[in-house]
C-alpha cells in the first residue's frame, strides 16, 4: 500500500467554506478513485491548515490520486501545499 499526504493552506476565515468544499466536491471525488483504501483529512486546532492522508492499493493508484489532486482545483479559499507519496510498512 501506499499512501498520499497533502497540506493545505486555508485562508482567514474560509474554514467553513473551505468544509464545504471538501465535503460537496473533494470527498466525493476521492471516493471514486482506484484503489482507494481509506481516507482522511484533518486541520490543525486554529483551522489554517489542512492535512490529508490517503491510502491506495498499489503506488501506481497513488500516483494517479497525485495527478488528480493536481489537476483538480481546490476549495475556495485553500491553497495545495505539499503533495507526497510514501509506502505503508506497517498498520495496525
């Protein structure tokens, strides 16, 4: 398995806008893409930023989450920070 993590910039104040995007376009979109094993996105205690962390089967299924998340505009008032890809060695 592999995971993909993002940051995510939220802007003053947009946090509840930025919620809403993430639940009307971002998760449904994710839910739909190959591979998917579980999802999850976060932000931090003051809600200007975000973090995700999604697994996928094979890294070629990350990889393809990678370039969609890319291609892919984000919530209004969110900027996309740092992507990355790296494997699972262990869960629990």
């Amino acid at each position: 398995m592999h995971a993909v993590f993002v940051t995510a910039e939220i802007a003053a104040g947009q946090f509840e806008h930025a919620r809403k995007g993430l639940h009307d376009e971002v998760v449904p979109r994710v839910s739909k893409a190959p591979g998917l094993v579980k999802a999850f996105w976060t932000v931090r205690a003051d809600q200007t930023q975000g973090l995700s962390c999604l697994v996928f089967d094979t890294k070629q299924n990350a990889e393809g989450a990678v370039s969609m998340i890319r291609s892919s505009p984000p919530p209004p008032g969110v900027t996309i920070g740092n992507v990355e890809i790296r494997e699972v060695v262990a869960q629990a």
